[in-house]
C-alpha cells in the first residue's frame, strides 16, 4: 500500500529529504501528506515547500500547555489524512494523546544505538563517553523519550581522536538510508510488534544491498534501493 506521511521536525529536514528522495525515486511507496513544524523558521519547511509538500507551523509557544499544543497537532495531522507520523528532528516529546491516537504509528530516528545516550546532543554524549561503537535507531515512539521497540539500527565505528561533528557526519549519512527503509517496510506491512519487540516479516522479492565489507553494520540488513 501506499503510506500517507505526515512530518514532524523543528530543524533542517535532512532525513525529510531523504524520505522525499526515496519516493521521488520509486523505492519508497509513501506519500508525504503535510510536513508540521513547532519551528517558524525551520529549514525542513522549505524543502518540503519545493517538492508541493503541504507545510504547517504551530508554534509551541503560543500554547498554554503541551496537551493543547499535541491537540493542535493532531488536529492538522488528522485533516490531512496522515495514517503513519514520522518525527524527523522534532525536538519536543510528544503527550499521551497524541501517541495514543496512533498506536504503532509513529516512528523516531535517534542518533545513537538505544537505549544509550536518550536526548539532546546524543552524539556529543557518545563522543565524552568514549564509545567505540556508536549509530542510530529507528523506533516506534512510546510516551516516554527515545523509547519504544526499535525497528532497525545502523552501527558505525568511532574514533578517539575524531570531533562531535565527524562522528555526526558519517551517522547522518546511514540515518538517510535507514528511516525510509524502515517505512518501506511498513508500507509493505512488514513490520510485527509482538511482546515489546518488532518482527520483520520476510518478502520473497527483498533484496540484501552489497554484502562486501562495509565500514558500518546495519540490522535487520538494508534491501534494494536503500
């Protein structure tokens, strides 16, 4: 089936891109219904604004409470016709309302491999911890942060010596391949959730990507196109 996507982000909006990327090409059997910002001036606004992508902006701070703000949020979501909510860098946790109105229906990109390093700055937090191994998550959203059964992750090696930024960089990179992957996933139906965990269920045509050595690992592994 074809997933109808609504769009949470307060930032840039590379994953967005992403995402839109992967349906422009013909991977990714979804289509992006409304792309909703708590941010006036987040970047991820205008580039759903060149692709015709509906954009709306409801502005946290012009609401008395966080129920009232969600309320807002699921109203527009609901009126677009958005059936699985994608939160690409929306940087605000998300009330029991909202998560309730779509139960098994909201996924999060995290970058770190939960559950460690939950919250902001999570790189920044792998880096002063010393990890040699650090990734990012993509997860059904619970009401609780950076929680919930995860779907996929993608591992990459880090480095003593390298910066916050470097390491950043090259978990972006498999960010942009993994979200869209675990949507397709759903979009085929793909996805079971069974005692907290999720079960990928087989597809005869699925296609593993180049199994030669990688410098990053990537579980449930990546298929044709992603």
């Amino acid at each position: 089936m074809t997933l109808s996507i609504g769009v949470l982000l307060s930032g840039g909006g590379s994953n967005l891109q992403s995402i839109i990327d992967h349906i422009e090409q013909g991977v990714l059997e979804a289509r992006i219904r409304v792309v909703l910002s708590n941010e006036p001036k987040a970047g991820g606004l205008e580039r759903a604004g060149k692709h015709g992508i509906q954009t709306e902006v409801r502005d946290h701070r012009s609401y008395s409470s966080r129920a009232e703000h969600d309320a807002a949020l699921l109203k527009v979501l609901q009126a677009a016709g958005v059936e699985v909510v994608c939160l690409a860098g929306y940087m605000r946790l998300l009330g029991k309302t909202l998560v309730r109105a779509y139960p098994g229906r909201i996924l999060n990109i995290h970058p770190a491999l939960l559950p460690s390093f939950p919250g902001l700055d999570a790189q920044q937090q792998a880096a002063d911890y010393g990890v040699r191994i650090s990734g990012a998550t993509v997860h059904f959203v619970d009401e609780f942060l950076d929680h919930g059964p995860v779907i996929i992750q993608a591992a990459v090696p880090a480095y003593p010596e390298e910066d916050r930024g470097e390491l950043a960089r090259r978990i972006l990179a498999l960010e942009h391949r993994i979200y869209p992957q675990a949507l397709q996933w759903l979009a085929r139906d793909r996805l079971r959730l069974a005692d907290g965990r999720v079960h990928l269920q087989p597809e005869d045509d699925g296609l593993v990507l180049d199994s030669s050595p990688q410098s990053f690992l990537v579980n449930p592994p990546l298929e044709w196109g992603f």
